[in-house]
C-alpha cells in the first residue's frame, strides 16, 4: 500500500470518528429533550453502523503481524 493510500485511509478514518462523535452528541441531546425513542433508537443503530466501519478501516491500516 502506498503511502497516499495510507493517508486517505486515515483521513477516512478520522472522517467517520467525527461523524461518530456527532452522533453521540446528536443523541445525547435528542435524549435530553425528550426525543421520541424510536428516533434515537435508529440515530444509535446509525452509529453503530459507523462504529464498524470505523474497525474495518482501523483493522485495515494496521500491518499484519505473524506471531
């Protein structure tokens, strides 16, 4: 992999954990207000979602180490 490949991984990467991040707060306020909670339900499966992607990619820029 070459080293722009790697920096796009990482700007991808840092990418969706800002998103991730706004998603805690987005559901941290819904539930502040008293948001319905089928919406927050769907905001945290929606995070979720990001939250896997954010280990594949994570998982993917790291080297494979044979023990």
């Amino acid at each position: 992999m070459s080293d722009q490949e790697k920096a796009e991984l990482r700007l991808q990467l840092a990418r969706l954990k800002q998103e991730h991040a706004d998603f805690d707060a987005a559901i941290e306020a819904m539930v502040k207000t008293g948001c319905d909670a089928l919406r927050i339900q769907r905001m945290k499966k929606k995070k979720l979602v990001l939250k896997d992607k954010i280990s594949e990619l994570a998982d993917g820029t790291l080297p494979d180490i044979i023990a």
